[in-house]
C-alpha cells in the first residue's frame, strides 16, 4: 500500500515552521509523505547586514534558501521551491527579475499548483487562511490560488481530498495579546519588522475543524524555526521574552478551517481517516 501523502502550501520561506511546523514534524514521523511548497523567495523580508555578510550568502533570497532547505531537514520533509518574488506587507516588493506573488493572476499560480497536486496526488492539503492569519498578501494570494486550483476537473476528482487552511483561535489571541501588553509589547506592531497588527488576527473558535496535539513535536518545531535566524526563528510566538514553559503551552495545539470539502463536524486529525503506515523517521 502506498503512503498517504501531505502537501502543505505556503507564501515564503519560515511559513512551514513557525505556521504548522508540529502538524508537519507529526505526520512525517507517523509515515505520511510529508510535502512542502514555497512560492516565493523571501526576499521582502529584512535582515541584519552583518547576519548577511557572515553567512556568505550574495543575497537575502539566497540566505533563506539556505534556511529553508534546513528547516525541511529537521521537519522531515520534501521541498517544492516556485520562482515568483516576495511582494511584501505592502504587496509592491520585488525585485525586478521575476514577478512578485500578488501582481501574479491567480489563474496563472493556481494552474502551477494545479500541476504539482496532480504529481503527488495529496489526501491532505494544508494552506495559508482567506485573511492570511495576518493580512499579508502574498499569504491571501496563495489561498486564492489553491481555493483555484481545486477547480481543476483533475484535481477535484482525486479521492478523499481534503484541503485546510491554518488558523489562530480568536482566544489564543486574546491570551498573546494580553502576554504581550504584560511584557511591555505593543500587539498592533508585532513581527521582526513591526508590521502586523495582532489586534486583528483570529479565527473565531466554532470555525475551528481540527485541534491537532502537537505536543511531542515542540522541540522539532522550534529547532526547525531556529534555521531561520535571518527571521528571528526559534520557538514560534515571543520566543525571547516569553518563559519557556508559557511557550510550549501556546505551542501544544496546532488549529486548522476545513475549507473543502465543507466540514460539519470537528475532527482530530487532518486525514480521512488515520493513516494506514508505521513510523518512518525516528524523532
């Protein structure tokens, strides 16, 4: 029997590990074949010159290339680089070689991911959420494009398909918000570069579908975000202020919206059923 199969669907490089970096650790070592595609390249983001100029790299996108590839190493996972360009909090970034993601028709990255789905031919797709958890466009342009491609007559007719979007518990919100007003943080300029506003973000809990126990999978998960150290990584959410044990609390649960088929009752795990596979990886 062949292994079922996972393909997660994310913006830029850090996306798969500080998102549902536990969900996919989980089903690696549960012997799903675990996939990952990033669409861009990250290079809106910022970076410390020095981190940069030590790390050899010519560029920002090189340099997250790099902690891509590591981050999927440690999350056990295969990668599906795409070539468009970060287009930024502001959707206008680029850099002039390639189109950004968000000037890119959705029709145009939807038929790219239309192919890849049918290459792998996934029970389970995990993407970013219609809002994308925090207004980024890039995030809102790839849930767009995958909500498009599920168009596609060949990809609706794959069996037992199954495609969710992450999601933030409107009162897991309300908790990070109060932790950071008592940190002394301000929640409507969070991020390395101070613009996302947390006051905004949240899904409301009945729209929940999956409460995923991550828990086991904690430490894979901050040391798959570590790899991102341009970005900050490490730990997920107020990682360097926020005790240890407060952190892993936050981290326990990952949370997925059913986007299709329409769900009508909540679920435990993401695959129709579990998967029929023993362990591959050892954690």
């Amino acid at each position: 029997m062949s292994r079922p199969v996972l393909l997660g669907v994310f913006a830029h490089p850090d996306d798969e590990s500080f998102g549902p970096g536990g969900t996919l650790a989980k089903y690696a070592r549960e012997g799903v074949d675990v996939h990952v595609c990033i669409l861009t390249d990250g290079a809106a983001g910022e970076v410390d010159p020095a981190m940069l100029a030590r790390s050899g790299c010519s560029s920002l996108a090189e340099l997250r290339a790099r902690e891509l590839a590591c981050a999927c190493r440690v999350l056990g996972v295969s990668l599906h680089q795409l070539d468009y360009g970060d287009s930024g909090m502001d959707g206008k970034a680029g850099n002039g070689i390639r189109p950004n993601l968000a000037s890119t028709p959705v029709e145009e990255v939807a038929q790219e991911l239309a192919r890849l789905i049918l290459a792998l031919r996934p029970q389970v797709i995990l993407t970013h959420g219609p809002t994308g958890e925090y207004f980024h466009p890039d995030h809102i342009h790839v849930h767009r494009a995958v909500i498009k491609a599920l168009e596609n007559d060949e990809v609706a007719a794959l069996p037992e398909l199954r495609v969710y979007s992450s999601a933030i518990p409107a009162a897991t919100m309300r908790w990070a918000i109060l932790l950071l007003r008592l940190f002394g943080r301000d929640p409507t300029r969070f991020g390395e570069n101070g613009d996302i506003d947390l006051t905004r973000v949240g899904t409301p809990d009945h729209e929940i579908t999956v409460r995923l126990d991550v828990k086991p999978y904690y430490e894979i998960k901050r040391q798959a975000s570590s790899c991102h150290a341009s970005q900050g990584g490490g730990g997920g959410f107020g990682a360097r202020w926020i005790p240890g044990f407060v952190l892993r609390a936050l981290n326990r649960y990952e949370h997925f919206v059913q986007i299709a088929p329409p769900a009508s009752e909540q679920y435990a795990t993401l695959f129709p059923s579990p998967p029929k596979t023993g362990p591959v990886r050892s954690s």
